[in-house]
C-alpha cells in the first residue's frame, strides 16, 4: 500500500481515504466504465452543445426534470443555478454578471442553511438574504425557519430560494417550494451528497424543486470534476447560454435547438460568468456512464457491505485502550459511519495529534475529522478496499503504540 504509479513518479504520497467523499483527497473512486467512457471520448471532437444536448435528455430522463446540464461540480452547478435565476434569458444581464446594478439579485435561505458554498450563489452576484433563526440549532427555541418567513423575505428583488438538503434538516422542500412558487420564484437546491440512493435523482424534483444539484465525484463515482443540474428546460437554457463557449459569429450560431433556442435571444450571448467553469467531453462523457453504472448497481449488496466493513472497523477499534465506537447511521453521511472517541488518558494522546499524525504517514491515512476538537474522529467505509481498512486499523494501533494488529 505504499505509494505508487503516477504519484510515486511525482514524489506525492497516496492517501488511503477513511474520511468518505472529499474533495480534497480527491472525492471518490472513478467507476471503470467511466474511465473506460473517458477514454474512447478522447479520441475525436465532438461538439460540446450537442453533448450537453444528449446529457440533457439522459439526466431529464433519470430525474423526471425537463432538462438537466453536465457541470464542473455540484458548487459550479450551483454558481450556474444563481446565474440563471438571475438573467433569465437576457443576453446583457448574462453579459454583465456577477454586476447585478438594477436586476433582481437576491436568493433567500434559511440562515441554519448558510455552508461555505453560499460562495459559489454569490459568484454569480447574487446577495443572500438570511430568513429564520438558529434557535433549533443552539437549543434556544423549537423553530427553525417558517413558511411565513419566507413569503415575507420574497420581494421584487428576488431572484430565487435556496435549500440545502439534509434529511436532518427542515423545513420540508414540498412546502418551501409551494411559497417560492406562490410567489414565481424559482427552488435551487443543493443535494450534492444526496446519492445514493438512486431514488433521490428525482425525489426533488418531485417535490418542487426548480433546480437540482449533485455532485459526480461523490456517490454516483463519475469523474472528480463533475456534477449534474437537473431542472426546468427554460432555466437550463439559460444555463447554457453563460456556460457553453459562445465566441461565435451571428451568422453560424447553430446550437442544437433542444437545449438553447436561438429565437429566443436577441443576439449571441457573451462568454458568460459560468464560462470559467469548463467541462470538457471526456469528464461529460465520463459522467453520464458512471450514472448509467451507478443506476445499474445493487445498492443493497453495497449498504450492506458498507455496514459490514463499519462493524468490523468498529470492532477492531473498540478493543484498543482509550478508544471507544459507536455506529452513526447514515444520516450525516450516506455510508455508516464508525464515530471513535479518543480519551487522552487512556490512549496517551489527544484526537487531533492522533489524526495529524495518521495525515503524515505514508500513504497519508486520512480519516474524518469533523469532530476532532471534541475529542472524535470518523471513519469512513465507504472509500475503502477491505485491505485498506485493515491497514487504517493497523496504524491506528500503532499510533497508540499497540503493534498487535499489525
Ligand atoms: C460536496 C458538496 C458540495 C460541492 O460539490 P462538488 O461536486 O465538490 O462541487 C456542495 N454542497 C454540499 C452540501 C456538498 O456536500
């Protein structure tokens, strides 16, 4: 398990990921059939308006959503979402975003919603505006955010609502969407680790949701860069038109007609405020045949063996001086998920120095640190080969100085 391969011949050491989907040690495994996909999309050009058209049709048709759209990520579909909401399919809008000065630019979202990827609604110049409290978080109160809050938040400045989906987490999308559509605003919702299970491709949209984020380098294991928009077709073409590359001449501006009509707008848009957010015909390509593996696949037999591998680990863990485990069912995280809390005493050293140095071995052992400054530390079924689990027990043993596992 030591490094190898490309990384080695960088001199960059592996990771053997217990921490699950991140992004910073490169998300998840990429399906065979998608990296098989990638390279036969190598080979020739294509033109990337009709592969968006083709994805379009394939994501409509897993989602229940009239049109869906490849983006770099589920943060960049969610940049594209906001730009949408806000420039319709107005050319000078498009071209002047993130400068939002006289068009209506605000999304409203409960503040307990608020993450670290509010920052990609706002590269797109939108302003959020906060509704709710935090009392259900802090323990101060039952309430969270109420319909109410919402219709009074939604003025001629909005431009859509936000949600950021955890089944933990009210209020339900179902009445949220009623509000927003009451008053014709559009539903972004981010569910970029929503997946599996496959169900939730279109539970979302069944419940209201305008536009739909995932990410295609969680769950559905398609390439690291991508993620799927799924949503309305008008919204969709407007996000086509800020995202595809539209240096073209008037006179030959051809894109296929399913997914931007170009009756409908009164010249050819600028490049767009989703222009840097490229996706090339590989990663496109790499994506839509993960989903069609991902759709393909016996999810029970992998919750199963998720749950298998966490019980084992949960096991071998639970033995060593000062560590004790519990299983944490799926609801923060889509896999069991073996919660290890560290008594300094007993094991002779503090969660976090344990995490680092796991970090600094290698391969690096990442596991999740989330609740390090409590004094926990997760790990992750769900990015590991039996074998690797075993060898993430084995260092942490050692790391305690208990070489028995080893
Ligand atoms: C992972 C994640 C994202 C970002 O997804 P990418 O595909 O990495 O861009 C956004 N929102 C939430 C809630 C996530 O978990």
């Amino acid at each position: 398990m030591s490094s190898d391969g490309v990384y080695a011949e960088l001199g960059v050491p592996t990771v053997v990921n217990a921490a699950g989907t991140k992004t910073r040690i490169g998300g998840s495994r990429i399906r065979p059939e998608a990296r098989e996909a990638m390279d036969r999309a190598a080979e020739s050009f294509v033109r990337l308006s009709d592969l968006q058209a083709a994805a379009s049709d394939r994501i409509a048709e897993v989602t229940g959503a009239e049109a869906g759209y490849v983006t770099n990520g589920a943060a960049g579909a969610l940049l594209l979402a906001a730009a949408a909401s806000i420039a319709g399919t107005e050319p000078g809008t498009m071209a002047r975003l993130p400068d939002t000065d006289g068009v209506a630019d605000e999304i409203v979202m409960p503040r307990t919603h608020r993450t670290g990827y509010d920052h990609a609604l706002r590269t797109a110049g939108a302003t959020i505006v906060d509704v709710g409290t935090n009392d259900a978080t802090l323990g101060t109160g039952a309430r969270n955010v109420e319909p109410w809050e919402y219709a009074d938040a939604i003025g001629e400045d909005t431009a859509a609502v936000a949600h950021v989906y955890k089944s933990y987490e009210g209020p339900p999308l179902a009445e949220v969407c009623d509000v927003a559509h009451e008053h014709d605003v559009p539903v972004i919702v981010d569910a970029a680790a929503e997946l599996p299970p496959a169900a939730n491709l279109s539970w979302f949209t069944d419940q209201g949701a305008d536009l739909v984020a995932f990410s295609g380098g969680k769950g559905i294991r398609g390439p690291q860069t991508t993620g799927i928009l799924a949503g309305r077709a008008d919204l969709v073409e407007s996000v086509a038109a800020q995202h595809l590359d539209t240096h073209a001449t008037a006179s030959v501006w051809d894109p296929p007609e399913r997914l931007l009509d170009t009756e409908r707008f009164d010249g050819v848009p600028r490049q767009g405020v989703g222009r840097p957010l490229k996706v090339g015909k590989e990663e496109l390509v790499g994506l839509l045949a993960a989903l069609d593996a991902f759709l393909a696949e016996d999810h029970e037999a992998i919750a199963r063996e998720w749950r298998e591998r966490a019980e084992r680990i949960a096991g071998d863990i639970g033995g060593v001086d000062g560590l004790s485990t519990t299983i944490e069912d799926g609801a923060k995280s889509v896999a069991p998920t073996v919660a290890v809390a560290v008594d300094p005493e007993g094991a002779g050293t503090s969660a976090a120095d344990l995490v680092l140095a796991l970090r600094r071995e290698d391969p690096r052992v990442f596991v999740g640190a989330d609740g390090v400054d409590r004094g926990t530390f997760t790990v992750s079924p769900m990015c590991l080969t039996d074998d690797e689990a075993d060898h993430v027990v084995a260092r942490i043993r050692a790391n305690l100085g208990d070489e028995s596992g080893d």
